[in-house]
C-alpha cells in the first residue's frame, strides 16, 4: 500500500487543474464548445495544442455541464479553430425552444437522430497565436468570470513549491552520498587488489 503521506501529496499536487490559466465560470448562454486542430504541432498549432493541454482541463473542471468536444486532425494547413455555441443561437425558432431537453455533461453524437447544425454564436482562429490570446479572446467573446485563487490555495501552491525545491536538493545530496560510498568501495576493492586500476 502507497504511503499516506505520497498520496496525499499527489493528491494536492492535482491542485493544478482548480487554479491557474484556464480557472473561469462560463456564463449559463455558452451551452457547448468545440476545438478543432493539428495533433502536431506544424503550421502553427502550437498554440492550439498548448490550450487544450493546459487550459482546457481547467474549463472543463470548472464548467462540468458544458459539452466540449476536440477533433484532431492530421493536416497541417488544416483549421485551428475554437467554437463557442450559445443556448440563443442553438434554438432560433422559438416553438422549439419551449422544447426543453435535460443537459448532458457527456453527449453522444453517435445517437442523435439529426446531426446538429447550427452555427456558432463566436469562433476563434487558433492559427498562429499563443495559448494566452487564445484564452484572452474566450474570455472577451464571453463574458466569462476568472476565478481567482483562495488564499488556503495559494499557500498550498507554495507549500507544494517549497516542497519541490527541497525534494531536489535532498535527491542531490542523497546522490552525492552515494557516488562517495561507491567511490570508496572502489578504492578499498582496488587496495586489497580484487580489481586493477584504469587509467
């Protein structure tokens, strides 16, 4: 059984995925988002790729309700686009919009009868520009609210931090010890002549 302790660090250490780039409340309109782009990172997808590596967890953590789908393509001068689609414009035709269907976190497009065409109410051209303009632009078009970090988060965050920086000068210090210990091996091994020296 793994330690108490290591679990509960890897356990804080999931932090990441409340706080940070990405950490928003997307208004109740916003009812799915789509991304689409390169699985590489050639003809200008990086940015894409970094958004839904590093930001998207944290949306989707935050906003639980709404669908977001990615589609991955392997065309380089293929689009890099984000789309955010809205409750208004999902049910323009107001006899349908009385029709009220129960959200679903997880929506298999698989089983719907009649694939679903509407437009986006805002699309983001990924293309070219890094992963902060792109969450810059979410939130503008939006309306979206940061969530700022608690101040039990921030001294966890740090916490976690000082805790790093002491791991990695414990694991060099463990290193150095042992490099010595075997270093001296060597030399008794090498004076009782069980081996012969190298130049």
């Amino acid at each position: 059984m793994v330690n108490i302790v290591k679990r509960m660090r890897k356990l804080r250490e999931l932090l990441w995925i409340r706080v940070g780039p990405g950490a928003l409340l997307l208004p109740k309109e916003v009812s799915k988002i789509t991304l689409e782009f390169n699985k590489h990172i050639n003809g200008g997808h990086r940015g894409a790729r970094k958004f839904w590596r590093e930001m998207l967890p944290r949306i989707k953590y935050r906003n639980p309700s709404v669908p977001i789908s990615v589609m991955r393509h392997s065309n380089d001068s293929g689009p890099a686009k984000l789309c955010i689609y809205t409750k208004s414009a999902s049910a323009p035709n107001p006899s349908q919009s009385s029709i009220s269907t129960p959200p679903s976190a997880t929506p298999n497009p698989r089983n719907t009868a009649t694939p679903d065409t509407t437009a986006p109410a805002f699309t983001i051209d990924m293309k070219m520009i890094p992963e902060s303009q792109i969450l810059e632009e979410l939130i503008e078009k939006t309306g979206a609210t940061i969530i700022e970090p608690s101040e039990q988060e921030l001294q966890e965050m740090k916490d976690i931090a000082d805790f790093k920086v002491r791991s990695e000068g414990d694991r060099v210090q463990v290193r150095e010890h042992l490099m010595k210990q075997r270093r001296e091996e060597e030399l008794l091994r090498l004076a009782r002549g069980e081996i012969t020296a190298t130049a």
